[in-house]
C-alpha cells in the first residue's frame, strides 16, 4: 500500500508520459467530454455558445471567409466551429481522434445538409494533399503538447498550408501559470464520476514545474479490478517564446489577442491567442 501511495503522488518529468488518448477515446470519459462540449453554458471541453459565436464572426471578417476558403480546424471535436464556418460556405475539415465526437458532428452535418470532411484520427499523424488557407487550433490544444509534438504540429501546418496562409491558436500565458498551486486531492468518485460509471476513488495531483512553465494535473483512477493514470500536462507561453516557435517552424506572427475573438492583446490575460502567417 505504501508503495503504490508512492508512485500516485511521485512527480514525473516533464511531459514523461502522453495518455490524451485515454481521456478522449474512453467509451465512458469521452461521452463525459462530449456532453461538456455540448454544454453551451460552461468552457470545459469547448467554450461557451455566445463566445464560439463571436468568434466565429471575428474570424470570418479577419480572414475573410468566404466560398472557396479551405479551413482546417485540428482538434474540431464535435464541430461547434466547423459547423458555423460551413454555414458561410466555407470548405472545412475537421480532424479530431474522439471517434464520439466526429459521429455527432458528421450526424449533425448531415442534419444542417453541410458538406464537411471529418477526420477520425490523431491530428498528428494526419497527411493529406488538400491546401489550406487557414487552420485553427481552439481551445489551448497546443498547449497539451510536448516540444517535440509541438515542432511536429507546427511542420504539419506550415505543409498543409497554401504560401501566405495563417494559422490561428490560442494558449495559456504566464499570467495564467502564476495563478496555478501545487495541490493533492483524494475523493470518492473525483468529480462527480467522471471517470467511470461504477466506484471509484481518484487521486488528483497538480505539480508545477517553474522553469519550464509547465502545469501536470496526474490522475489516478482505481477502481476494483484496475488502477489508471492519465496526464494532463499544460504549456504555458510568453508570447516571445510562442513567436521563437513559429519562427522556427516557417512562419512569422502576424498579430496577438487576448482571445480567438480578437479582443486587443492584453499581457494579463489568462490566455492569447495568435495568427501566424506562412512564410
């Protein structure tokens, strides 16, 4: 016992492990994501519906969206942007690797009679031969990779992209990571039985990690027959830092906000958002 009360609360090194796809492929978690997404009064899996709104309309006009505009929105879950970027005509693909959320965003496609091409997969390993003049990544995606991830991401969209176009993301700042604790909690059933249908007791351990800027909250689930631990590691950038990244990667950034709505950067803000043209 002692031994494993160990391991739940040792803290590894920086993004050591990679379990994404336990939390979003899971028949139970990943009907729980989807049900947050869906949720347009909470920003869980996805942000609320009046923000999406808004920032659909910013994106639209600063990037002039139109009918022969080629979107690709990595991470596109279950299509809550995609969906209204189609309804302007434009062409979308949507990749994600929840296999729950691309069934409801292709059901509710076809429900909407929106032509849009969704991709069940892992977007770092997405190939294709189409050319795009946009590709977003919403929701501070980028910031649950690893440097490594991120230099392959950043390779993927700078192929994918037509000369001169952009890419909009959004991350977590340093304000952000200065609010953030070390902290240990155990509970029955951690967060309202998020994790499974049946009893379990849940270990959440939140480990800071000041040099690199970087946040993991561990969780171990144990249940009867098996103990499970999943990753969620956070990047959290200055925006110098973001700019080196896309740099090196081709590209060079065109413009910061403080959101993927385009309000006027702010340093203070919990997150930034950023476009970032192709070189």
């Amino acid at each position: 016992m002692f031994g494993e009360l160990e391991r739940i609360n040792e803290r590894p090194e920086p993004f050591q492990f990679y379990t994404a796809s336990d939390l979003w492929t899971d028949e139970h978690t990943s009907a729980q994501m989807l049900s947050c997404h869906l949720n347009d009064d909470i920003d869980l899996s996805s942000r609320n519906a009046r923000f999406i709104n808004q920032s659909v309309e910013w994106i639209l006009s600063r990037f002039n969206i139109g009918k022969d505009s080629n979107i690709a929105d990595f991470g596109c879950g279950p299509g809550l942007y995609a969906m209204r970027l189609a309804k302007h005509q434009a062409n979308v693909t949507g990749i994600d690797f929840s296999t729950r959320s691309i069934e409801y965003a292709k059901k509710a496609a076809v429900s909407e009679q929106l032509n849009i091409n969704y991709v069940t997969e892992n977007y770092l390993d997405f190939k294709t031969e189409n050319r795009f003049d946009l590709v977003l990544m919403i929701m501070c995606d980028f910031c649950a990779l690893s440097l490594t991830q991120r230099k392959v991401i950043l390779s993927k969209f700078h192929n994918i992209l037509k000369p001169g176009g952009s890419v909009l993301l959004d991350v977590y700042s340093l304000a952000a990571f200065d609010e953030r604790e070390e902290a240990t909690t155990y509970e029955l059933n951690l967060l309202n039985g998020f994790w499974s249908p049946n009893k379990y007791y849940g270990f959440l351990n939140t480990f800071k990690y000041d040099e690199e800027k970087i946040v993991l909250d561990k969780y171990t689930i144990v249940e009867p027959d098996r103990i499970r631990t999943v990753y969620n590691w956070l990047q959290y950038f200055a925006p110098e830092d973001l700019e080196r990244e896309f740099f090196e990667s081709g590209f060079f950034v065109e413009g910061l906000h403080s959101d993927v709505a385009g309000i006027p950067y702010d340093r203070k803000s919990s997150e930034f958002a950023v476009i970032a043209k192709r070189a």
